[in-house]
C-alpha cells in the first residue's frame, strides 16, 4: 500500500520526506523504517487545485505499516502559536473535516480509505498543553468528534516533534 501511494500520479508530487511546517515538526520512532511509510502534504495538495474556494486542510496525512500487519494512519495539524487564544477551531475541526471525508473517502478512496488498525489525530503547536489556563478553546478542540470508519476520533494536542511510534495490529 505504501508503494502504491507513492506511485500514485495525483500524490506522488505531495509525498514528503519529513512532517515540518516553521519549525514544528513530528518525528518517526527508530524502528520505524522509512520505506514504511508515507508522509502526504494534504494541504499542498489543495493549494494545488485550480478552484475558487480551497478548503482547509492539514498539513500531514500519515500512512504506515504497522509491526504485525495493517496500517495506521496519523493526521497532523502543525501551528505556530503559542497560546490557545490564537487557535481558531472552527477552522481546524474544517481541516480535519476536509481531510477525512473528503481527502479519504472521497478523491483518493480507492488508495486511502481502508480499515486503519491504528488511526491518531494530533495538533501540534507550541502552547504548552498542561498549562491550566488554556481555557476553553483547548478544551472544545480535545472534545472535538469525527466519525470515521465506524469509530469516534479526537484530536490529541502535542508539543513539538511527538514521535510517530509504530503500531500494532
């Protein structure tokens, strides 16, 4: 499936070799190798597209192949910000909408829209997640819901650089 990816002519231009956007980056676990996964620029991917109205969208759809067998998929959201005050979450939620329904199920169904044994959403920035005072916004975007393949998901807020570990099935 990797391969396949990679090899996509309407992808293959947006596969990366690192999840980096000003300076705040995930990294890969050491027992990861890197011909196990792919690394999609979703939102260049859309930057791309001669349309009037581009929809928000993340920065890193992550493919790879877990230990045992299937796959796990990573999407990560980069922002440089420093407070929860920046955070618009109307928009992020419309990131990650676009993302799975559209991205996924819709124009590259037949590649990415598979069963996951693994599926993580992660928003990465540099507001300092334990701090008590992040309020509301950092409390409405953990409890954010979508519905995909038959599961709940919810986007987890990181700090810079969180590895990407492998998984299992």
């Amino acid at each position: 499936m990797i391969r396949k990816i990679k090899k996509l002519p309407d992808l293959c231009n947006f596969i990366e070799d690192t999840c980096c956007e000003h300076g705040i980056c995930v990294s890969f676990a050491e027992d990861i190798p890197y011909n196990s996964y792919a690394i999609i620029k979703v939102d260049k991917y859309y930057n791309s597209l001669n349309i009037e109205k581009r929809p928000p969208s993340i920065d890193c759809l992550i493919v790879r192949e877990c230990i045992t067998k299937g796959y796990g998929l990573t999407l990560v959201e980069l922002k440089k910000t420093a407070t929860a005050g920046d955070i618009e979450l109307k928009n992020i939620k419309e990131k990650f909408e676009t993302t799975l329904y559209d991205f996924i199920q819709t124009k590259f169904k037949t590649a990415l829209h598979v069963q996951y044994s693994d599926i993580k959403l992660y928003f990465v920035s540099n507001i300092e997640i334990h701090k008590r005072d992040n309020g509301l916004k950092m409390d409405t975007l953990i409890n954010l819901k979508f519905k995909f393949n038959g599961s709940n998901l919810m986007i987890t807020p990181r700090m810079p650089n969180p590895t990407i570990k492998n998984c299992y099935s």
